[in-house]
C-alpha cells in the first residue's frame, strides 16, 4: 500500500466510462481508501456502474446521462451533508488526471491556504490537441477578464475543493459550462482560488463534450449576472 493521502474525499463523475475506470480505481485506492471515493454515475449504459461496485465504491446513479455538471451537482449535495467529509477533490474518469497528482493538490493547498486548488496543464510540448489547447487559452483568458482574477486553467476539472466552499455554493449548470459557473461564483464569494502543476494526459480518449453546444454554454454562463 502507498502513503496515504489523508483529509480528502474524492468525487468521480462518470459517464460510460467502463474502458477507463477499474484503472483509475485501482490507482487511486492506493492513496484513498474506497470508502473515501464517490462515483456518480452519469446515467451510463455500460459497465461503469459494476466496476465501481467491485471495487467497494460508494456509487449514486442518476437514471439517464444529464451531464457532467448535473453529475457534480449531485455528488456535491451529497458530501457537503456528510460531516465526515473535509476537502473534496474532483477527478474524471477518462485517466486524463493522474491520482498521484493529488498530493500535489493537497500540498499546494496546505501551503497557501486556498479554499480552491486547481489542476494546471502544460498546454505546450504535451500531446493536448491543438483545438484543446487553444479552447483552453481563449476560456481561462476570458474568464480571467470576466472575474478580474489569473485563471491560468479554467478548464481543468481536477480539483480540491474545500468543504467550505460546498457549503456555501451551488451549481445551476448540467455541462462541462458548470466548472466555469463554479469558478465564477466562487471568485465573486471571495474564495481563494491557486493552482498547482499537474501532469498533461491525452491519449486519444473519446470526448464527451460537444464542442457547439458547449461553447455556447459556455457564452452564457460567462455573461450571466451572478
């Protein structure tokens, strides 16, 4: 068994994510203890839902896909009732987050004192595609401007997350657009937002996100008036 990493909660949205999962699980219960992970299931239509069961996961399954906001949503209702619980971090199921990065996560935050710690992405000299990696640079720069803060990766959904935050905030989105709304509010509470280097993963993964309707989305919630 490898060191421990103490304090935390892990929250896993997943969507028909059966070709990644047992791999991720099994590499993080390494560090977490299984009773300390939380999958939601995105109303998958595979085998993710028995993978996390094998595994000894606590697994919430919505009935049909809502998205991955949706997801979170649920999954952050849950844990911020559950006074056990003391930071989460949010890590996807695809394998594009390492779980050994998250001790990176948690030193960053010890050592600051964020509310909020955010994976940061390389986005040169990595195999991130170039639509990636340009979509990236357009949304932190705007949402930077939006909420006059340096968000230097506003799309990376590999973060830690305070249990004060979750009890003072709440999501309306059910996309990919419900990290930015998150991120939004939570400069506008005054949260503390910093960020630590994480490793760049992409592998030719299937991707979930529709890239018109996401954008559009994503257009709405940065002009919306929180």
């Amino acid at each position: 068994m490898d060191e421990r990493i103490d304090g935390i909660t892990v929250l896993i949205p997943a969507f028909n994510a059966a070709n990644t999962l047992d791999t991720l699980l099994a590499r993080l219960t390494r560090y977490v203890p299984p009773e300390k992970v939380l999958v939601v299931n995105d109303g998958s239509t595979d085998e993710t839902l028995s993978i996390a069961e094998r595994r000894g996961i606590k697994v919430i399954s919505l009935e049909k896909n809502q998205g991955k906001g949706a997801a979170l949503r649920k999954g952050f209702d849950v844990l911020q009732n559950d006074p056990n619980v003391k930071d989460v971090v949010t890590l996807d199921a695809d394998l594009q987050h390492r779980p050994e990065d998250i001790s990176r996560l948690v030193q960053k935050k010890r050592q600051g004192g964020a509310d909020i710690v955010i994976g940061l992405r390389n986005r040169t000299g990595t195999r991130m595609p170039i639509h990636r990696v340009l979509s990236n640079a357009i949304t932190s720069y705007l949402v930077s401007v939006r909420t006059r803060t340096n968000i230097l990766d506003s799309q990376c959904g590999f973060r830690l997350i305070g249990k004060n935050v979750l009890l003072n905030m709440t999501i309306e989105s059910s996309g990919f657009e419900a990290e930015t709304e998150f991120l939004i509010k939570a400069i506008k509470q005054g949260f503390k937002i910093e960020f630590a280097p994480i490793e760049t993963i992409y592998s030719g993964e299937q991707s979930h996100m529709t890239n018109w309707k996401t954008t559009m989305n994503f257009i709405k919630v940065l002009f919306r008036d929180y």
